[in-house]
C-alpha cells in the first residue's frame, strides 16, 4: 500500500492503492509509518516527499471506516498525516491529483507542496456532514489565511492547482508531467544541506510560531547559529566557496 525509494538523498513516499484513489485506511497508516520511521532512521536521507500513485494523491479515509467511527479508529487514520506532519525531517507533498479530507490534511501536514495542475485541493468535510478533524482548519487557516480558509473549509471552494498556488496552498503549480521531476529537483534544496541542519532549521522556523517579536527571534537563532559555525561542515562549505569565487576571478 506504500512503495519507498531514495534517491540523491531524496526519499519518495507514494501511496500505492490507485483502484480505491488512495483513501487511507489501517493497513496504509501502518506502511506510511514505518516508512517514515526507516526515512528517519537513514542518514542518507535528508527530506521526504509524499505522493500518490495513479490519477489522485489521496481521497480521504475510508468512508466505511467512518461509518463505524470512533475515537480510537479516526486516531488511527489521522497517524497517517500526522505521522509525517510531526516528522523532523523536511517534508514536501508532490499533489498528483485529488486531496480530500484526510487527504488534504497529509497535504497541508507536508511543510511545502508542489502541485500537479490537475491537482483537487477538496476540504469537503462538510459536504457529506461531517465536521473537519485532525486539525484541518487549524493548519488551512495558518497556511492560507482566515478568508480562504473559510472559503475551502464552510464555502466547499475546491481548488486546482493553479488555484492553490495563487491562494499560497500550493507553492508552485506545475504540468502534470512534469510534477515528480520539479518535486524532486526541489526536494534537492533541503538534501544537499547537512542533515542535522536542515532538521535543526526546521524546528527554528516552527518555533517562531510562538515568538512575537524581533528580538525574541534573534535571542531564539543565536545559538543554533553559533553551534553550526563551530561544525565542519561549515567549513568545508566556506573554504568551496571560497575557491569558487577566486576561480571565477581568475
């Protein structure tokens, strides 16, 4: 139900139940976490991207499963965004297709998406009388803003790619054809960074959630900073550069 591949220090995640769309059933939260526990228990992994296999990134839990719902078993279904939302590593979701319910929440859990222009940003909780879960209109709201949260959340506005990118959902809007390539070309950008350093950002940029002010942000950057100096990847980093631009000069 979940296939796993790395490469250039990339890891991809792909939900692999294209006949039922991908919905998110027990068997898939298993495999999607041990998938993210092998990702970040590998140091060659630096960043992971989540996709779906066939014509629809994910389209929400199980219906049956919620028929029979109850708080252990919508737990269950939420570990598989939050399983990845919570990851220290940086996350990127590569949008293929439909994101429904559940499925928008493993989207917006992802600290990035990039969207295929087929893409279908769909809260629809409401449309089937259900009241949104796992944190859904909190993470709409601090993504997208109060308006166009309401808009997906209480209005059912369903957003393509395009959509998504011109509303701040998605970072960028691709051809379809091209999405697992520009996903991976930009997943580069945090890979080729020291792995403890790019967790380490990650968490700096999640903190400043509770920071008010600039100077708080400072005093919260100065030690992180510091330690990263004193790393050797850091000079090994500054002495490349160095001899980057003196190549360049002569």
């Amino acid at each position: 139900l979940v296939l796993t591949q790395v490469r250039d220090g990339v890891a991809r995640l792909t939900l692999n139940n294209p006949d039922e769309r991908n919905t998110m059933t027990s068997p898939m939260v298993d495999e999607i976490v041990a998938a993210m526990d092998a990702f970040e228990a590998d140091q060659e992994v630096g960043v992971v991207v989540v996709t779906g296999a066939g014509s629809a990134f994910c389209a929400g839990a199980n219906l049956g499963n919620l028929k029979t719902a109850t708080r252990e078993s919508l737990g269950k279904v939420y570990e598989g965004f939050l399983r990845i939302a919570r990851s220290p590593l940086p996350t990127l979701a590569a949008v293929n297709g439909p994101a429904v319910g559940a499925g928008m929440n493993l989207a917006l859990g992802c600290d990035v998406r990039i969207a295929a222009h087929r893409a279908r940003f769909d809260t629809r909780f409401l449309q089937i009388g259900l009241h949104p879960g796992g944190g859904h209109t909190w993470m709409q709201r601090r993504i997208v803003g109060q308006q166009n949260a309401m808009a997906a959340v209480v209005f059912s506005q369903v957003l393509d790619g395009r959509e998504a990118e011109r509303v701040g959902l998605a970072y960028r809007a691709v051809p379809d054809d091209e999405l697992l390539d520009a996903a991976h070309e930009f997943a580069r950008g945090a890979a080729t960074a020291p792995r403890e350093l790019a967790i380490m950002t990650k968490q700096t940029i999640r903190d400043m959630a509770d920071i008010d002010d600039h100077p708080a942000a400072v005093t919260r950057e100065f030690d992180p900073q510091l330690w990263t100096v004193e790393q050797p990847w850091f000079e090994e980093r500054i002495a490349a550069l160095q001899a980057k631009i003196s190549a360049r000069k002569s």
